[in-house]
C-alpha cells in the first residue's frame, strides 16, 4: 500500500506558523503573507486589521516585517522566487 501524502523534510512542522506583514494600507487592510511549516511557501492575503490582529492570535503567530531573502540571480531557486504582489508591481503597473 501507498501513502497519499508526499515526502516532507524532517524540519517541516506543521504547529510552526508564521506571518509576515507586506503593508498596512491606508484603509485599514492589512496586506501579509501566511505559511504553515515552511516560511518561505506562502499563502499572500488580505484583510481588515482587527480581524488580521484575532486571526494572527487564533493561529498563534507573531507578525514579522520585511520580506523573505531573495535567492541569488540564476539559480533554480531565483526561478521560484516572487510572488503576485511582486509580479504586479514589476509587470503590470510599468508597462507603456
């Protein structure tokens, strides 16, 4: 028999959570980055402040500022490296 479940680093722990805060908006949303186990895989979300504050104590993180370290120019790594806000701001916001 097979297990559905894929192979997962021994490090990986699904308890540790872990939020880092993008920016907080001028109206109150809170723009973040929410991952599970991993820091670096990421969920990006968006939500008014007092709810961002109950769901930051509900999954028991702490909020962080600035972003993740980029992996370095031409490594397969740099390939995976970016995220839709990223993406936004340096694709569709810039072009003529």
């Amino acid at each position: 028999m097979t297990s559905l479940d894929p192979a997962t680093p021994a490090d990986f722990d699904p308890r540790r959570k872990f939020i880092r805060v993008v920016e907080t908006r001028p109206d109150g949303m809170v723009e973040f980055e929410f991952a599970v186990g991993e820091p670096g895989l990421f969920v990006e979300m968006v939500m008014p402040a007092a709810e961002f504050r109950q769901f930051c104590q509900d999954q028991g993180v702490t909020p962080t500022q600035g972003a993740l370290p980029e992996a370095a120019a031409g490594t397969q790594d740099h390939e995976w490296d970016w995220s839709l806000r990223a993406a936004r701001e340096k694709h569709f916001r810039h072009e003529p």
